[in-house]
C-alpha cells in the first residue's frame, strides 16, 4: 500500500493565491527569484520550491519575503484574500487538481474490490478534513497575526533578550 510522504500537502487556492500575491509584489519592484532570494535571506531552491506550491512557507519564511519586498506581510495576505475570490484564480486552481496524476494505489488480491474502494472513500474523506482543519489554523493564526504583529515577537525572533538568551549557561 502506497503512503504519502510525511511533508507532503494538496495545494489549496489559498496557497496559490499566496504565491500570486507574492509574485505579484516581485514584479511590481522588479526582482527576480534569485534577488528575493538574496534579499529575503532564504536559499533560492527553498524559494523556488514556495513560489512553484512544492512546498509550505512558514511564518518566520513568510516575514523575510515580506521585509525583502518592503511591503506589510498583512499586504501580501489581503491581495492574497482578495485573489482567492477571483474566478480567474479558481478556475486555474481548479483545471490544475484535474491534471494531476491519479494515485495508482494496488490492492492486494486477496481484498475485495468493494472493501477496498471503501476503505479509499473513508481514507479521502479524513484526509480532507484534516487538511480543512490545517487550512483553518493556519487562517486563525494569520489573522492573529494581522491583528497585532506584537504578540508574536518571540516568534519573529525580535525579542529584545534574544542575545542574553542564547549566551545564558544551560547546566
């Protein structure tokens, strides 16, 4: 039975709204992957991989790309709210979840192909929800975000005792 790998995610419109909103932002100041890249201090395969959906960015990943383009993180997030009411942006979303390649899951013989499509339909539909749940989080937790950015300064590793912090003895 073939298994997902542990890091990997189905791409929701959200996301690619994000990766829009994020592209849309380079080519108004003009820079390319590699100069945001540099910029933003992120390695430019682990850009590359955020910009193509191949991979999930993280706060801190998000904050660097936010400060690198000299634009709000909040701006970034509302053009991409904005972007995910387009029915332009949904229906590519759309025909690009159709193309993607099938699973071709094999069932062993001995099972049954009613249990087995069965036992298909009840994995999708936890999957699915776990993903929705994730999805919901993650809008929480950028709302919160939004709302007031100084609550999370330990988590942009801008607190103030950050340098005692680390040259403190742990024994």
């Amino acid at each position: 039975m073939p298994y997902m790998a542990a890091g990997s995610r189905k791409t929701t419109v959200e996301s690619k709204a994000l990766s829009i909103a994020i592209k849309r932002a380079m080519a108004i100041r003009g820079l390319k992957t590699p100069g945001l890249a540099k910029a933003s201090s992120i390695p430019y395969g682990t850009l590359r991989k955020i910009l193509e959906l191949n991979t999930v960015a993280d706060y801190e990943q998000l904050r660097k790309i936010a400060i690198a383009l000299g634009v709000p993180l909040s701006a970034i997030v509302a053009d991409s709210e904005k972007l995910v009411k387009d029915p332009g942006i949904v229906e590519d979303y759309l025909d690009s979840i159709q193309q993607e390649p099938k699973s071709s899951a094999t069932v062993d013989s001995s099972v049954s192909d009613s249990s087995a499509s069965s036992a298909s339909s009840d994995s999708d539909a936890s999957s699915d929800s776990s993903n929705n749940l994730d999805d919901d989080y993650v809008s929480h937790v950028a709302d919160m975000i939004a709302a007031d950015p100084s609550q999370f300064a330990l988590m942009a590793h801008t607190d103030p005792n950050k340098a005692l912090e680390s040259t403190t003895p742990r024994d």
